[in-house]
C-alpha cells in the first residue's frame, strides 16, 4: 500500500515541513481447522504495515517507525444442528516497533539527544526483531501486547449476535472497552453493526464512549 501523510505544512522554527509518503505491505497465514459440518479450531497469523519509515522533513534523521504488527488468533466453532452454531475468537497484537524513548530526570538534553539519534538510525527491519527485547524488563514487553476476545452466535446463516472485550495496559494506549451487536445476512448483503462501551476509570471521558460501529457486505459468490 501507498502511504500519503499531510500532518504538517509550511515553516517553524527554521524547518521546512512537507507531506509524508511510505509504502508497506503485509503477509499473513491462516489454517482451517473446520470439519466438515464446520465444527473445529481455525488459527492465523500476520504481518502488517512492514514498510519504510515515514518522515516530514528533508533531514533523514528525523523520519520515524510505521506502526508494523504482528497479530496471532484462533477460533472455536460448534455446530449443534443446521441451524444453530457459536464460535469463540481470541486475538493478540503487539507493535513491532522499538519502545519509545523517554527522558530521564537526571538526563542532559545532549544525552538524551545522542540516545533519540541512535534510535533514529535503526533500520526498518532490524527494529522488528529488536521491539522483543527493548524495554526495560520482560513484564514491559508484555505490557506492550493487546488482547481481544470475542463469541459469534449465528441463527441459520442469517442472525448473528456478538460479543467481545479489548484490553490494552494502561501505559502502552490504556483502551478497554466491551462490544456487543448483531448482524442481518440476506442472500449475497450482509449488515452488521457494534456497539461500544468503554470499561475502567474514565470511561465517561473516553472518546470512544458510545460509539456505534456500522458495516455493509457483498458476497458475490451468492
């Protein structure tokens, strides 16, 4: 994919800014495990965003990370009859980006500085591997993963009712929130839709408080 970044334009500070531009793509892999009633586990993995580095000036030095993931998930799914089954989803995310620097207390500028350049000047693919072992601690690295969990109930392959929960630390975005919905499939138009209610302290002030989520499908093999 073609990446076309507008943040910024014109001069501050001596420094020219311009529209960012990048280019990524992604790999995934998926197994189905289903039978042939549809019962079984199905599990996949992916890659996305793997790409160049994004920048906004002219100076090399200063063109930062692109956010690649890496996700893994499964799912369960049980058939009861033709027309009744319900499947079990777990999903988990992490960036593979390198931790963001934070300035120490006792920190120079100069130091700090030296440490961002050095940051700076990784390569894009090395960062992927090196964002394992990064922070300070292992318990941070973990900290760093998100996980979604979610179940689907479908009534003859044309009612669907869902379910789910996303939970992501608090020091790495602090998003959690519940979802619940349905979905309407008739012939080849699918309509779904989500509701979503954040859950922790501050929910009242979270942004995604409330929000309704809508999508519209096409099955052309219908």
């Amino acid at each position: 994919r073609y990446i076309s970044s507008d943040l910024a334009s014109g001069s501050f500070g001596g420094v020219n800014y311009k529209k960012g531009s990048s280019v990524a793509g992604d790999l995934h892999y998926f197994h189905n495990g289903a039978k042939e009633n549809g019962s079984g586990f199905s599990w996949g993995a992916t890659l996305s965003n793997l790409g160049a580095k994004i920048g906004y000036t002219d100076d090399d030095d200063q063109k930062d990370f692109i956010p690649a993931n890496l996700g893994l998930g499964g799912s369960y799914t049980k058939v009861f009859d033709a027309d009744n089954k319900i499947s079990f989803a777990v999903d988990l995310n992490k960036l593979l980006v390198p931790t963001p620097l934070i300035q120490g207390g006792s920190e120079t500028d100069s130091a700090f500085n030296v440490r961002l350049d050095d940051y700076r000047s990784k390569g894009v693919v090395s960062s992927w591997f090196s964002s394992f072992g990064d922070a300070e601690d292992g318990g941070e690295e973990l900290r760093e993963v998100s996980a979604s969990v979610g179940a689907e109930y479908w009534y003859k392959d044309q009612f669907a009712f869902r379910a789910g929960y996303f939970y992501e630390h608090p020091t790495k975005g602090n998003r959690k929130y519940f979802t619940i919905g349905a979905g309407l499939k008739y012939n080849m138009i699918g309509i779904n839709f989500a509701y979503l209610m954040p859950s922790g302290s501050g929910q009242n002030r979270n942004p995604l408080s409330n929000t309704l989520r809508f999508s519209l499908s096409f099955d052309m093999d219908k």
